[in-house]
C-alpha cells in the first residue's frame, strides 16, 4: 500500500479522529511528511478535518476514483484489486490491460477510466462510457483453465457483479445470459470477456466491466432509452461511485479464488437463481446461425444449454440472445 492509502485507511478506521503523532508512528514517516499528504488529499477533493485534540478526521470523500482511496478500503484482497490504476482518459481499459498483459504484469491489475472514447461491448458494439457516470474498468487474470472453461469467468464476473449492486443499492438485479446485468428489466451493466489462449491452456483472461451508475435517463442516446437504464434511475438516488468499486471487486476477488479452487459449481448454482433466461424461450443469433428453443441450465463449463424447438440440446458459449414473450 502506498502512504495515501494507509493515511485513507488510518482515517476509516479511527472515524473519530487519528493524531499526527499516532499516524506518523504507524507509517514510520515525519508529523510532517503526513500533513504534507493530509493537504495533497485536501487538494483532490477529500474533506479532512484537523484539530489539537481531535487530531486528523475524514469527513467526506469526493466523487472521483482514486487508486489510493480505493486500495485502502479493500486492504485485503487476495487476487484481484491488489494492483488499482485509474486514468482520467483512456480508448478502452480493455486495451491498457490488453498492454499490461503481453508486458508480463501479474494477474489482479486492475485499470479504472473515468471516462473512455472507444468503450466497447460484445460483438464489437459501443459501449457509452460518459465521465463520472459509470464505473468503466477491466481486470486481468491468469487462471489455471483450460480455453473452453475461461466462460465460468463470466458467469463469475456476473454473479459477483449482480450481488455487488444488490449490497449497494437495495435493487434486486437479474442476469441476462452471457453477460448483462439488468435492472427494472432494462440492461444497467456488462461485461466484456476476452481471451488469450493456447490449445490446452489461457494465457490469460480480461475482463471488461461497465456499470451505468449515475446517468439520468435523458443522458442515454434516444436509441437506447427502451433497453438501457442506471443505478441511479432505478434506486431514484445517486449512487456512489467508489463505494459500489469497492464492492464489486471484493466480490470478484471472493469468487475468482472460489473458481480457482475448483468450487464452480456454488457460483453457478446462485448464478442460475439469480438469471433471467433460464426456463424462458430463446432465440440465439451466432453468427449467420438462428437457434430457437428454452434455455435449460448452465454447463459444467459455463455454457448455456439449449433444448432447441426441434428437441436437441445445444451447447452454446456465446451469442446475442432475445428473450421470447
């Protein structure tokens, strides 16, 4: 942890106050050293108060990602979110995880963009990544799967992501299968698997998330007010921003290790209660490929099973799925 991050984490502990004294014992640092970074703090919008007796306290945060904030509040994490990056800017954080990997940088980076100009989802579509809105990040892992099962991390991704936005905001969110997460039946967050793999084994996997968080609803493009929606909308409260990260990468970090430890089958059954498609008539669209038919449960694998209209049972990994009426 940096000093930010163990300062930011000192004041959450102590919500009545930590002195200068007792801060500069922990962190091995000068009184001085630590009001030089009290006011470095200050500047980026968080509201800390200092008294003779009260000593330093944190008094409010301001809405902007900061990877020292957020390494404070998560500490502990085994995997994921042990390595945060935010950048004001970026094409996609796909790309920079994507430049990460081939660098060689261990699994559980994770890079943040407050905004981004070429967010993009499934099947090469746009992904709207307005600034301050959503939370618009990736995540790098190197698990020990085979290529055909890197679709359980998907089902992680979403599984975690559904009960992250549940802790956070009361709302009740379903997942559409392979990737949406939807609130009041309208899609609120995605997620974005890509793969780098050899024959029998990942090289490594990146997982694009994008949660509208704070939109208002005339913010979304005309086009997509009948499919789209935000936290914010849905909860009828801004949500913070931070606090939901936080939340949802301790959650990826508590499922990722379960994955990895061979207990996919426990994700996959909450997945399953929690999902939308499942016992509902489908069409699936994979490439030129229409499949019609009831989507049945999830694959050892994280596949979808599908009971096609002609009695067969499919196997399918990806796909732009439509849910009958």
């Amino acid at each position: 942890m940096t000093t930010d991050s163990k300062i930011l984490s000192a004041l959450r502990a102590n919500p009545d106050g930590v002195s200068g004294a007792d801060l500069a014992e922990q962190l091995h640092i000068s009184r001085t050293a630590i009001w030089a970074r009290i006011e470095e703090l200050r500047r980026l919008g968080y509201d800390i108060e200092a008294g003779p007796h009260l000593g330093y306290r944190l008094v409010s945060v301001p809405d902007v990602l900061h990877a020292d904030d957020l390494l404070a509040r998560l500490y502990k994490t085994r995997i994921i979110g042990r390595d945060i990056r935010v950048f004001e800017q970026t094409t996609s954080t796909n790309d920079v995880i994507e430049k990460l990997a081939r660098d060689g940088v261990k699994e559980g980076v994770v890079v943040f963009a407050e905004s981004q100009t070429k967010g993009r989802g499934r099947l090469g579509r746009k992904w709207l990544s307005p600034a301050y809105k959503g939370l618009w990040f990736s995540v790098l892992l190197r698990p020990d799967l085979h290529p055909q099962e890197a679709t359980q991390l998907t089902v992680v991704a979403a599984t975690a992501l559904r009960r992250a936005i549940a802790s956070e905001t009361g709302l009740h969110p379903e997942i559409k299968w392979p990737n949406d997460i939807l609130a009041g039946g309208k899609k609120v967050a995605g997620v974005l698997t890509e793969l780098s793999a050899e024959l029998d084994r990942v090289q490594h996997v990146i997982l694009g998330i994008g949660v509208d968080v704070n939109l208002t609803a005339g913010e979304f493009p005309a086009e997509l007010r009948k499919q789209a929606t935000s936290l914010k909308v849905e909860a009828g409260r801004p949500v913070s921003r931070a606090d939901l990260a936080t939340a949802i990468l301790r959650e990826l970090d508590h499922d990722y290790v379960r994955v990895c430890n061979g207990k996919f089958a426990e994700i996959a059954d909450e997945w399953e209660a929690h999902c939308k498609t499942i016992g509902r008539d489908v069409t699936i669209q994979i490439g030129d490929r229409r499949l019609r038919g009831r989507a049945e449960s999830l694959g050892e694998s994280g596949e979808l099973r599908l009971r096609t209209e002609h009695g067969h049972l499919e196997r399918i990994n990806g796909g732009d799925v439509t849910l009958e009426k």
